[in-house]
C-alpha cells in the first residue's frame, strides 16, 4: 500500500464519521484541517481506529497520541503509512 492509497482510504472513513455525524459529506484532501466539531472527536477518533484497522490490518494501538495530535488529514496518512509501509 502506498501513500496514495493510504491517503485515499484516510479520506473515505474520515469522510464518512463527518458525514454520520453532521449529516453532510465534507470535500476533504491531504491539506483539510481536522476538525473536532465535525464530529472527530473521543468517539469519532474511536470510529477511526476501528475502520483503519479493519481495513489495514494493522494495530494503532501505539499511534493514539499521534492521531490525536494530527492537525491535518496528511498528519493522519503519515502516521498510518508509517504502520503499513
């Protein structure tokens, strides 16, 4: 899997916990801000690890703080490319 997939599959389940929550799905790219109203929050972050893991096959268990702490959708594709690559 490289970055392009990665940032492909970031964006479709980033995209649809936004969509679930705020009912409208957002235009998102490797520059989109991560936004807590949008519904990323403690359970939005939850909803991700799951799908991510799901998909990947691979364990966040050790990238929580760095998830947390990504300030942009390209934050998340470097931490989760860094699990598969």
């Amino acid at each position: 899997m490289n970055r392009e997939d990665v940032l492909k599959m970031v964006v479709k389940i980033y995209s649809d916990i936004v969509e679930e929550n705020i009912g409208e799905r957002p235009e998102v790219t490797n520059d989109t801000a991560i936004s807590r109203e949008d519904g990323f929050d403690s359970l939005g972050i939850v909803d991700f690890f799951v799908a991510v893991e799901e998909e990947c096959g691979v364990d966040l268990e050790t990238s929580i703080a760095q998830i947390r702490e990504a300030k942009i959708i390209g934050d998340l594709v470097d931490v989760i490319y860094g699990k598969v690559s």
